[in-house]
C-alpha cells in the first residue's frame, strides 16, 4: 500500500495504526527470515511506538501511522546502529539523528534496522556481518546496495517507506535491483547529524518508497537546514507534491551518448529506449548530450571516497564505543588488533587503498589530483543542465546480479556504480525509478538527474512517466 | 604501479589496522589491480583546474557562540566497554617497563 492508500484507510476510521502496524509485524515475520531485509527488529519495541502515537492525540503529521525502516548507519534512541559492522556491535545511539527526529514528528513509526553493507562500502548487501540480504524478485539475486535491506523492505511490501543513504549509488542501484523509487537528494538537502559517516562530502540520506508521490512526501518530511549539519543548504524546502501537480509537459531531458556504451545490458538498453518514447508522449523533449569526462567518475570516486572514509573510520578503535580486542597490551595494540578484529574485508580494503592515497608521496599524485578531476565532472553537468532540465541515464549497466558473482572480484563490483557515482562527486539530485522488466522478470531502474536543490523537477517528470508506465503496480511474487 | 606485501604491511602499521597474512596476500595484487584502474585519472586535463573539496561553495559557517546543552557523561560512557570513574580505560600508552 501506499501512504495516500493507508492514510484514507485512517481517515475513513476502517482501520488502525496499530491495526496496519500488526499487519506489517506478520508479514515481516514470515517473509523477513527468507530475505533478511532486517537487521534488527523488535515487535515489542514497534508496538511500543503505536502505543505512544495514539495517546499523543492533537494533529496528525504527514506520516502519521506509516511504518518506516531505518538503514543501520542511522541512529536512532533505543535501537542499535551498527553499520552491519561486527566493530560497532552493541552500539547503543545517545541521540536521534536530525532525520529521525523529523520522521516521529511527522508521525512515523519505525519498525527497525535495515540490512547493508559494512559501513556502506558494497554494491550487493553481501558484505555485511548479518548476512546478506536477497532480491524479493528473485532469491538467488542480490538486491544491490550498499542499502539493499531498504530497498529490500520496499520492494517486498514490508514498508511503504524507507531510508537509506547514498554515497555513489547505494540508494538508487538498489531501487533499481529491487524495482522501487530510490532518491538521493542534492548533497545539503538533508541533514546528515546522525548518519554515520562514509565519505562526508558525498554521503547523503533519502527515501525509498513505491512511488514518485511517496518519495516527494517522505522527502518533504525529512529535508530541510539543520544548524547541527554545516554542510545542509540553507535554502527552503518546496511543498514536493503541489509541484508534481505541474506535470511534466515541456521538460527537457537531455541523454548522455557516453551512457550507451560498450557493457550495457540489451535489456536494460531496450527498456530505456521504450522509456524515452514514452517520455516524448508527455510532452518531454529528449536530446542526445555529453558528458565526456564520465569515464574518469569511478576512479576519481575511488580515491575520493576512500580518502575520506579511511579518515571517517578512524574513530572506530575500541575506545568509545562498540567492539574492543581483548588481546591488546599496549594502546597502539589494541587500535589494530580491534580494527584488525572489528572490521570486514571490504571495509579493510578501502581504509588501507583510502590510506594509500592520502599517504606522503602519492597524495599529490592521487587524492590532490582527483579533486581537481572532480571539478571537471562537475563542470560537464553544469554545461548540460543550461540546455537541459534533467539527465537521463541507466541506473545500473545490468539488473540484479547473482549473490557471490562478484565478491572475489572487487573492481568489477565497483564498475556496477559507473551511472549513479558521478551525480555524488557532483552534488546532484538523482532518482532511480522502474523502467521495465527483464525476460526473466527481473526489474529495470533508469536514473534522472537533476540540478542542486531542484528535486521537485524530477519528481514531476518522474511521477508523469509512473503514472503513464504503470511498472509501479508489479509486487514480486513472494509466499 | 606494483604493490608489495611490505607494502600493504606499512600500510596496515599506519591505518592502525591488523592484518592477517592471507589479507596481505590478498590485498596487494587487489590493490594493484585498482590503482591500475585509477591511472586512468592521470591521462584527465587538470592544468589550471581547481580542486572541488566541497559541492556548495559553502565558505566558513559559523552560529552563534552560545553554550547548548551537551549529552550527559553517563550516556557518553554508556557504549565503552572499559571505563574508570568519568574516564574511558585504555591499555598501557607509554611503556615504562
């Protein structure tokens, strides 16, 4: 159901919050231990929410009653925030997030944490210490990620809603996976206090949800300056769903010719050509454009990235919080043998590859050199956006891959991001929205990118193309 | 360029990360493998670019200079897992021995 859809079931007084809340509990319950979407959840402490939402009485918020799952680098009072990291275990958040905060504002019922890769660092929600999370269209398929648990929950019908965050693609790559709404706002949009950090100049937080109009709303919910953030823009948040009213008739797409290469999918090709057809029939103008620096976006990401998140994970050493060696007997000993104990492979490979590159000697030649790579990536988008509204990409070269194709292999992993990773290095807004299904009933994301802070305009062309397709009404077949 | 398993080890001594030697087998072919791919950036005309460090051009943000109230000591002592008194413990930090 959609949130307009329980809402009316609230007003029209046939059903409850706790009611909907019960439904959701069961349904997770017996769906949850085959796809593993969850990495905590705690009926009695959902239960606990409803409780106190009914007594709280007075207006009712633009989420009141919805259920929500909260990827696990989200903190949130009373339940733990672990970034599926064995080195965060146990960690119990002193403080709620800014996001949360807004979400039990607005009436939100959190039904837990979702299931992703450690410390977000994957593109499969196979790296994490719970075990990874399954595609609910196909089991022997991974969901994508880094936040495949709330793709995972969205697609599966468990939550309407969800958050996740968005580093290079890790929300969008998994709507994609998943066949669900994914965006990541412009960087600013959304307050980061309390999301743990990955890469501080290119993490943000957004919503996953069924559709265009859910994305606007929980968007509207949770965006917005926060002076505890003084990386958020200062700039108002508009009423998203008044906007999509607008419709998309006179838009301007503009399609990247470097996006169709060598490595697409012919299915995920096809699928994207039938999209921008259908696209020209409402009233959209499509052109061809180009971004020639996007080859660079994956390596500059790679040094980037991992500069920043070698630096960001140095606070994990066994000291304030979550899991310490008990073998260490010197201080010095003890950060390594923690780290060394604490964190995964995947997390490994980055902090040592983010402290290459910031090391004396090569941080020239690598970290100092990206940054400036970074501004020609930019430099392309601003170019097309004076003669374009949106960009149109794949959101992903392929649909789901199988769960272990590519663990062994961490470079052809990174590659699966190539679309989603340059709209973070440059800011942007960016939506992964369903586009078609493959042969084989897997589901198709295409990506809209937009200018800073205009999130409003891709969701009006967004929801028009939604409303026109249709893909939105396919639920994987789960029982 | 080539990476070795001296490498990695310095590496691995200077992220204060331990490790196991199977993860410097397997990290030092893997990071070189990457940082191939990154030479690519080398080839990318960057004369007289400048450095994007931030997306917003956002300058120094300040507010006011105004005592908030902070979290309490117990809730922040509450995720350690050694504590003294109001101190986190840690092992030895100077070897007097």
């Amino acid at each position: 159901m959609t949130v307009s859809e329980i809402h009316a079931l609230y007003q029209s007084g046939k059903t409850s919050p706790s009611e909907i809340i019960e439904q959701a509990i069961r349904r997770i319950e017996s769906l949850d231990p085959k796809i593993h979407a969850f990495a905590w959840f705690d009926p009695q402490w959902v239960r606990q929410q409803v409780k106190v939402l009914e007594a709280r009485g007075g207006g009712r918020g633009p989420l009141w009653g919805i259920p929500v799952v909260v990827k696990d680098n989200i903190c949130v009072q009373g339940a733990p925030a672990t970034c599926a990291s064995k080195i965060l275990s146990g960690f119990d958040p002193p403080y709620n997030a800014t996001v949360i905060e807004k979400l039990r504002a607005a009436g939100a019922i959190l039904m837990g944490m979702a299931n992703m890769d450690e410390f977000a660092f994957g593109s499969s929600c196979e790296h994490s210490c719970y075990g990874p999370t399954r595609n609910p269209w196909d089991l022997g398929r991974v969901p994508g990620g880094s936040s495949g648990g709330s793709a995972a929950s969205t697609a599966a019908s468990f939550t309407p809603l969800a958050l996740g965050s968005d580093t290079g693609g890790s929300i969008r790559q998994p709507a994609s996976f998943c066949g669900v709404v994914g965006m990541k706002p412009t960087y600013g949009r959304v307050s980061r206090y309390g999301l743990i950090a990955f890469a501080s100049s290119l993490d943000q937080i957004g919503p996953f949800s069924s559709t265009v109009a859910d994305s606007a709303l929980l968007l509207g919910a949770i965006a917005g300056f926060d002076p505890r953030d003084s990386t958020s823009g200062n700039v108002p948040v508009p009423d998203y769903l008044q906007e999509i009213k607008q419709g998309a008739k006179g838009l301007r797409i503009g399609v990247p010719k470097e996006c169709f290469g060598k490595g697409i999918d012919p299915e995920v090709n096809e699928a994207l050509q039938q999209a921008l057809e259908q696209c020209k029939k409402l009233g959209i103008t499509v052109k061809e454009v180009s971004l020639p620096r996007t080859e660079y976006a994956i390596p500059t990401y790679y040094v980037v990235a991992t500069a920043e998140a070698s630096s960001n994970l140095a606070r994990f050493d066994g000291v304030q919080y979550g899991y310490r060696s008990a073998s260490g007997q010197t201080i010095l000993d003890m950060y390594a043998k923690t780290r060394g104990e604490g964190f995964g492979p995947e997390a490994k490979r980055r902090i040592i590859l983010g402290t290459f590159v910031l090391s004396s000697g090569y941080y020239d030649a690598y970290y100092g050199h990206a940054l400036k790579v970074r501004t020609l990536i930019k430099e392309d988008f601003d170019r097309v956006f004076r003669e374009v509204d949106c960009v149109v990409t794949p959101t992903s070269p392929t649909p789901a891959f199988k769960l272990g194709e590519k663990l062994a292999d961490p470079l052809t992993m990174y590659l699966s991001d190539i679309f989603t990773i340059s709209v973070n290095m440059a800011g942007l807004p960016g939506v992964s929205i369903p586009c078609g299904f493959t042969k084989a009933g897997l589901p198709i994301g295409m990506q809209w990118i937009g200018r800073p802070f205009e999130e409003g305009v891709l969701f009006r062309g967004c929801h028009a193309y939604e409303r026109a397709a249709g893909w939105h009404t396919k639920r994987p077949p789960l029982s | 360029m080539a990476i070795s398993l001296k490498d990695v080890e310095y590496l691995s001594h200077l992220a204060r990360l331990e490790l196991t030697p199977e993860e410097l087998q397997r990290f030092a072919p893997q990071l070189e493998e990457i940082l191939a791919y990154v030479e690519k950036l080398k080839t990318a005309p960057t004369e007289g670019v400048a450095a994007t460090t931030h997306v917003l051009n956002l300058a120094n943000v300040f507010r006011e200079d105004k005592v908030q109230p902070s979290l309490p000591t117990e809730q922040v002592l509450a995720n350690t897992s050694s504590r003294e008194g109001l101190f986190f413990k840690v092992p030895k930090v100077i070897d007097s021995s």
